[in-house]
C-alpha cells in the first residue's frame, strides 16, 4: 500500500493542479464591440457560483499580503490554494479574475526592513493607520527596502498563479490599495501632515531642512512639488513592476478621492501651507493626489492600462474644473493622454445617496463619458442585500443598460 503524502506536499500537489487547471478552463467573456464591462468587487473564496449566469464580466480577487506571505519568501500554500481556487472558479464561468495583490495588508516583517519603513509628518508623528480597513501601509514611496519586498511579493504571485491568470490588476499599492498618501488628519491631532520626513524622505528632498510654514515661497514649492512627484514615481516603479510580473493583464491604476484641482496646489503654496487653502483643507495635498502627473505617468503603458476613479458616485458641484465631479475631471484628464478611464462607486453609503440612486448615476456616467468598465462595490452587501441592492437588481440594470446601447 502506497504511502500518504506528507500534508505539505499533498497542499503543494494541489496548488499546482488547480493552478494547471486555470490554463485549461474557459476563457472569459469578452463584452461585445468595445462595450463597458462590469462586474464586483470583494468576492469570498466560495462566492463565484452566485455570479454565474448573471452577464456580468468582471470580479475582483483581493490577496493579503500578510497572510500570503507570513514570513519573508515564504508563501502559505494553503492560502495561495484557496486563492487559486477562487480564480479557476471564475474563470471556468466565463468571469474574468482581477487581481487586487493586497499590498496594503503589509506582513510584520515588512517594518523590521531597514530604514524608514513607516511614512512621518513634520510633527515627528509615524503613521500606523489600521488593518481592518487596509491602511496600515509601509511606506513604499520613500524605503527602497520596502519597495524590494514588494516587487518579490508582486513576482511570485505571477510565479505561483501564471502571468495570465488575471484579466487586469489593481494598482496602487498603499492606503486601501489606492495611490494615495496617508490623509491629513495623523491621529495625534493634526490636521494638516505632510507625509515627507521620514529619514529616506529627508535623505533625497531638495531643501532638507524644510518645513511647512517655514521658509520662502520658491524653498515651499520645491517641496511640495517634489512630494507629489514622490508619490508619481513610486506609481512609475509599481507599475513597471506589474506590468513585468503579468504581461497579457490590464494595469487599473486607482486613483482616490476628489484630486487636485488646477490651481490649488500654488494657491497652498502661496499661503506658505497655512492649512487655509482648499487643497490643505480637503486632504487632497496631504494625499498626494496630483492627477495631472499621475495620469500622463500612465500614458506610457496606454496600449494596456486605464485610469480609475474610486469615487464614480461622488456629486458634482458645478461645471468648472475645479467644481466637476472625479469622473468628469478625470475624464478631461484621461482624453487628453488617450487613456480609457472606469471606476467603482464608494460603498458603505459614503455619498449618502440611495443605492439605487448612486447606481442609477454610476451608469449614466459610464454612458455619458463612456467609461470602459464599471465595478460594484461590492459583492457581500449584493447577496445579503442588506444595503437596499441585491446582486439580481444589479445584473438587471447592467442588462437594461445593455439593451439600451445596442438599440442607440
């Protein structure tokens, strides 16, 4: 009688299975004629049969780094199993797997790296955020060590699933997954902190002995400029390293919040960054949230990648530019660097609409700039349907939506 596997070795055979499978399954749908896809965010590890059947296309898979990889090169294979199981599943229906890495689930051992492995604002406060709602980040704009660890991480997923296992990847790799800096409010009662002061940041910024409020015009805007252009070159490296690790996948490039709008950030630094100005007062300066460079960044990988507003269900205040919603801002945006622009509504009732109503705006903004794709957030609020929308009432809105394209 043959002997049992060892249990490491049976998990290892299994992942390899299932990962084998995932070249084998079908491919998923495609939207016909360049129409919009959509799809859900937040998919559990056994939720992919309820999606069958309902048109949708896309579903997003979220990893944990800290769970994938527990100790540093060490993956769980039981967890990377589960995962790709989640994937083949999906796939097998015709749905398309978007990978979200995980990155801003950071293991412990990441902040044991050396150097300045958490961001500091100019009151000497670290920031630490929290891993329940994914903003206890590393700080990877300014820590090479961290950047190292996750290019590793990012390249043995692609290892562990093959490069073409996922339709598209979520990039943004810090606060909630977002390319976003931590926010204004540091936790120590600030609310204005600039993210910027760390030994790393210190070691490279052009005036190392600023601070805000301190110095003349020209030393404040050198330093503002070159911590928004931090944040673009990390978005510059995370993606060059993603689209490495997964050749054939989409690169969606998220992009939080409301932005900074044209104008706002001289009008901070003309007030010496008194916390006045409306970039101070919105948080979009303490979270780096300069659009304009970060969009045309992504303009060298147009052939594949898009833009993504994370707030698709956020009023407009008017019709200038710096009144217009992030969709609307976005798309002028995006136009201009010829680039596809999709995105996600908030969840969790963050605009205070209805969510039939927020979902009846998201769709008409995806019709009126013809965005390239719509995601839901998100899955287990559609099942349990406690957040007044099941997953039927939104497979049936896409399907009107549908109907309506192809009769205009």
């Amino acid at each position: 009688m043959p002997r049992p596997l060892p249990a490491v070795l049976a998990v290892l055979l299994g992942l390899v299975l299932l990962v084998t499978a995932l070249w084998s399954v079908p491919r998923e749908r495609r939207p016909p004629g360049g129409a919009p896809w959509f799809g859900v965010l937040q998919v559990g590890r056994a939720s992919a049969e309820p999606l069958a059947g309902k048109g949708l296309d896309r579903a997003v898979v979220g990893l944990d780094w800290s769970r994938y990889e527990p100790r540093p090169g060490r993956a769980d294979p039981g967890y990377v199993a589960q995962a790709a199981k989640l994937v083949g599943k999906l796939r097998a229906e015709g749905i398309g797997a978007v990978l979200d890495p995980g990155l801003h689930h950071p293991p412990p051992w990441v902040f044991a790296l050396p150097g300045a492995t958490r961001f500091r604002d100019q009151y000497g406060v670290r920031w630490f955020g929290s891993a329940v709602d994914g903003t206890a980040v590393a700080n990877a704009v300014f820590d090479t060590a961290v950047r190292s660890a996750e290019g590793d991480y990012l390249r043995r997923i692609a290892a562990d699933f093959g490069g073409a296992a996922f339709t598209a990847v979520r990039v943004g790799g810090l606060l909630s997954g977002e390319l976003r800096y931590p926010p204004a409010d540091d936790g120590a009662g600030h609310h204005d902190a600039i993210w910027y002061f760390d030994s790393d940041a210190r070691g490279t910024a052009p005036v190392p002995g600023w601070r805000p409020g301190r110095g003349g015009r020209a030393e404040a805007e050198r330093s503002v400029l070159d911590y928004l252009g931090a944040l673009t070159d990390y978005e510059r490296w995370l993606l060059r390293v993603t689209a490495a690790s997964f050749p054939k996948a989409q690169l969606q490039l998220l992009l939080p919040g409301w932005g900074l709008r044209p104008g706002q950030v001289a009008a901070a630094v003309d007030d010496d960054l008194d916390g006045r100005s409306q970039a101070e007062r919105g948080g979009m300066l303490s979270s780096g949230l300069a659009w304009d460079g970060q969009v045309r960044a992504l303009g060298a990988y147009r052939a594949r990648a898009l833009a993504y507003t994370t707030w698709l269900d956020a009023p407009s205040g008017g019709r200038t530019p710096q009144l217009v919603s992030p969709a609307e801002y976005l798309a002028g945006l995006t136009a201009a660097v010829g680039v596809p622009l999709a995105g996600e509504n908030t969840g969790q009732n963050a605009t205070r609409q209805a969510p039939r109503d927020a979902l009846r705006l998201c769709l008409s903004r995806v019709r009126a700039l013809r965005l390239a794709g719509m995601m839901w957030m998100g899955e287990p609020d559609l099942l349990s349907g406690r957040a007044g929308l099941t997953l039927t009432d939104y497979a049936d809105a896409v399907s009107a939506f549908r109907a309506r394209r192809s009769v205009n």
